[in-house]
C-alpha cells in the first residue's frame, strides 16, 4: 500500500470513526427495554440495524488505527487491537441475531428469546441458550478487555488525542460493572465510548490532513520550480 493510498485510508477510517460514535450515542437515547414485546418492534429493528452500521464502520476505524499506529504498538496494542476488532465483530453478529432473527420465533419461543435477551444485557441467567452464551462472552471479553488495551496502547503512542484515548479505555472496561447494576445504566454507559470515537476520529482525519499536507507540499514545489527559471 503506497504512502497517499495509506493516508486516505486513515483520513477515511477517522470519519468512519467520529460517525460511528455518534450512531452509538444517538440509539441510546429513548432505547426501549430488552424485553419480549420490543423485540417485535419497528424500533428495535432500525436501532438494531443502525448498531450494525456502527460495529462495521468502527471495525474500519480500529484498522485505520492499527495502520497508523503499527510501529509504535507492540505486543499490548496488537494485542488490543486484535480483542477489540474480534468483540465488535461478535457484536455484529449479534446485533443481527436480535435484531432479525429473534422477532422471527418471539411467539414460537418466548421464554428462549427472553433468556438472550437477558444475557445480551449482562443480566439474568443465561442456561439453555446454547453457543449464544459463548458469543456474548466474545462479545463482552473482546470489548472491554480489547478496548481497554487498545486504548491504552493508543495513549502511549501518543499520535491521537490522548484524553480520547483514555476515555475509549474507560468507557470500554466499565461496561463490566454493568453485571451489577441496574438495566438502566446500560444506556448511559456507552456514552462515553461514543464520545471517545468521535474524538478519536476527528484526531486521525486531522492528522492524517497535515501529513498529507506535508507530502504534498514538495511535490508542489517541485512542479512550481521549472516555471520559475
């Protein structure tokens, strides 16, 4: 991959990541219970398919990241990398599975589909849902675990903004205390990983802006100079 194709990339994966927060923050707001009669709504289903759209473009985002990052990250920031990448794509996967395929055997098998449900939501005992217990604990342990570490490699590299970094981190490993609080943090708390993307987002498109502007600049100068003999 040549250097301009490496900085658009990076330039494209900051915007995917300053939209991808914002889709995060903007489902939270209203968001209906997890319960049997959401699952069959309208509202569900577009929320559902706006998470999906946010796990995708943040997936482009973390690898614009990792690109920028490569050299400075080590084994904790691929480590990271490679955690968090694996729990949004599980989130993805899941996402989908609540979103389309539940509504489908709501009526059929209400108390499986509420068992998911709960564990989704880190809440309620999660027998007799099979492999779905396997995928939420992917989804979770990528997440918070991954996004932990990622964001902690992102602030020791120091190239993005480091109170994003920071926050990404946080916001990430907090959503384990969601197993003992109330449903009615869970909300609240993806807040902060939203805001966190868009900073980091808006950080990488701003850096990858002046180290396009600085390749460019000789070329320029290069172009210009035969004219002024």
């Amino acid at each position: 991959m040549s250097t301009t194709t490496t900085h658009r990339f990076n330039a494209i994966a900051g915007i995917c990541a300053a939209i991808a927060g914002a889709i995060f923050i903007a489902v939270q707001i209203n968001h209906p219970p997890a319960d049997l009669a959401h699952v069959v709504t309208t509202d569900v289903t577009i929320r559902m398919t706006a998470k999906i759209v946010f796990e995708a473009l943040a997936l482009v985002a973390f690898a614009g990241m990792f690109l920028r990052h490569r050299s400075r990250f080590g084994l904790l920031g691929r480590t990271g990398y490679g955690l968090v990448s694996i729990g949004f794509l599980a989130m993805l996967v899941q996402e989908c599975i609540v979103g389309y395929y539940l509504p489908t055997i709501a009526h059929s098998r209400p108390v499986y589909v509420q068992h998911v449900l709960n564990a989704a939501m880190a809440h309620g005992a999660t027998s007799g849902i099979g492999a779905m217990q396997g995928l939420f604990l992917i989804c979770g342990m990528g997440y918070s675990l991954g996004g932990l570490l990622f964001g902690i490699a992102l602030f020791r590299a120091g190239v993005l903004s480091r109170w994003a970094s920071a926050l990404f981190a946080y916001g990430t490993v907090s959503a384990l205390a969601l197993v003992t609080l109330p449903l009615s943090f869970s909300r609240p708390f993806a807040v902060p990983t939203g805001i966190a993307l868009i900073g980091l987002g808006i950080s990488l498109w701003r850096e990858q802006r002046h180290q396009a502007e600085t390749i460019d600049a000789p070329a320029a100068m290069l172009v210009a100079e035969p004219a002024t003999r």
